[in-house]
C-alpha cells in the first residue's frame, strides 16, 4: 500500500472499545519497586539489544522494551535521516504528524512516549535498532484473532505475565496504579514514573506502563486495521486490561494520533 500524507490530530480519545465490565478492590500484594533496580535478566539468554531503550528478556525467550519508545529516543534517530522503507511503507514520512515545537511541541518532554506516529513509523525505528515491532513469539505477525493468547502473543504474554494476571499489575482492577484517565491531566506523563505499573512476577516485573500512558502499535493487522494495545492516558482503570481493545484497531497509514506510540520487541 502507498501511504498518503495523514492529517494531524492533537488529542485522540478513544473508547474504551472491548472492554470487560466489572471492578475490584485493589491488589494488596502489588510490589512498589525501585524504578533504579534493573531488570533481571532470564537465565543463558542472550544479550537483548541495546540500541533504542532498554529490554528485558521473559521466561518465553523474547526481549521487550522496558518502556514505550520516548520523545527523545525517537528524535534521535531522526538527527540520524533514517532511509529506507519497505515496499508496504512506500512514501511514509518519518516526521511526527503533530507539532513538533514550541508550548504543546514534541521537543520537550522528551521522557514521555512518543506520539503522532503510524503504525510505518513504528516498525521503521524497531527494525532501525535491530528490534521488531512486537508480534508472535517466535517471529512474524500475530493472528488478530489471537491479540489474547499468551503462548502467542509477545505483547499480550508480557502484560498478563504469559497469563497469570488480568491487568499489567496482578489480578484486580485498580484506577490509577498506572497513568490512566482524564483525573490525572490529559496528557502523557513520563515514562516508568507508576513504579507499580509493572508485574508482580519478578520474571516479567521491570517493564513499565503496558497499561496507560500511550496505546502502542504492535505487529497485527488485518482490513480493519492494526492493533494498538495497552490503553492510554484517557482510558479508565478498567480500560487496563491486558486484553483490552479486542476490535480496537487503527488504519495504519491513515492517522496518527497524540495518544498513540509504540515499544518494540526482539527474538
């Protein structure tokens, strides 16, 4: 598909669309970690790359970024005239579509995810530093359909712990453990600033905001779109679930919005 310029949208609220219904109380055993603590590392695997954000490898083999992809580690790689796109990306811009200075500018706050970038621009950076956008363990795209499967999903294992846990948190529902909803300002904030925004699993603990702060493009999509996970800053505590979303999908080259980012993966 050729991509066509898209329009800039400053603000993006999106519904909360497939969520379940439902609360409960909060999980009293939700651990408050150092957010200087790294991550630990998964026995005799390898390295996890180190350009473009910090990783940690999961018990199911794959590396994931620690934190959605920020302002500044995006504009660097920007400085740096990125070439090059896939046959699928032909004619995609790289450029923010949102504006890029002064008060409301993507220059400044640049420990907040990034934002205004389609689902090309995305991929673009992952493969730039040897990562990919995230999709099936083992390789490729994940299935739509299997958007909530943890043995297939590298996105959805890393959030539920490989299933254990409903929420990026643990199993009960909790409004504001992550950045979520319009009480808490309607913006990003920067990222792993929720130190309790991560598992309770020590084996998947020390991976930041996979619910809040941005929704995040990952590597599924179907004529409908391409998923984007995770919710976002005006999503409520219910709209945390790892399984969120289950016919939220977004054209891939037809808007970016403010509210939409991105983490990567590796094999």
């Amino acid at each position: 598909m050729t991509l066509r310029n898209t329009r800039i949208l400053l603000v993006a609220s999106f519904a909360c669309v497939g969520c379940d219904a439902g609360a409960g109380a909060p999980d009293p055993t939700i651990s408050q970690r150092s957010l200087s603590s790294p991550p630990a590392p998964v026995p005799g695997g390898d390295p996890c790359p180190s350009a473009g954000g910090l990783m940690k490898r999961l018990p199911e083999g794959f590396c994931i970024d620690a934190n959605e992809v920020t302002r500044g580690e995006y504009f660097a790689w920007l400085a740096e005239a990125p070439k090059g796109q896939p046959e699928s990306c032909e004619d995609n811009l790289y450029e923010p579509s949102c504006q890029t200075t002064g008060a409301w500018g993507l220059d400044r706050f640049l420990e907040r995810p990034v934002g205004c970038v389609d689902w090309c621009d995305a991929r673009g950076f992952c493969e730039a530093h040897d990562k990919r956008l995230c999709g099936a363990i083992g390789g490729g795209p994940t299935a739509v359909d299997d958007y909530d499967d943890p043995a297939v999903d590298q996105w959805f294992a890393a959030c539920s712990a490989g299933g254990q846990f409903p929420y990026p948190y643990g199993a009960q529902e909790s409004a504001h453990v992550c950045w979520d909803s319009p009480e808490e300002g309607w913006a990003q904030t920067e990222v792993a600033t929720h130190p309790g925004c991560q598992s309770p699993d020590e084996a998947y603990a020390g991976v930041y905001d996979l619910g809040g702060n941005a929704l995040e493009w990952v590597d599924s999509c179907d004529e409908d779109g391409c998923r984007v996970r995770g919710g976002s800053y005006n999503h409520s505590g219910i709209g945390m679930k790892c399984s969120m979303g289950a016919r939220l999908r977004i054209q891939p080259d037809e808007d970016r919005y403010s509210a939409v980012g991105f983490r990567c993966c590796a094999d």
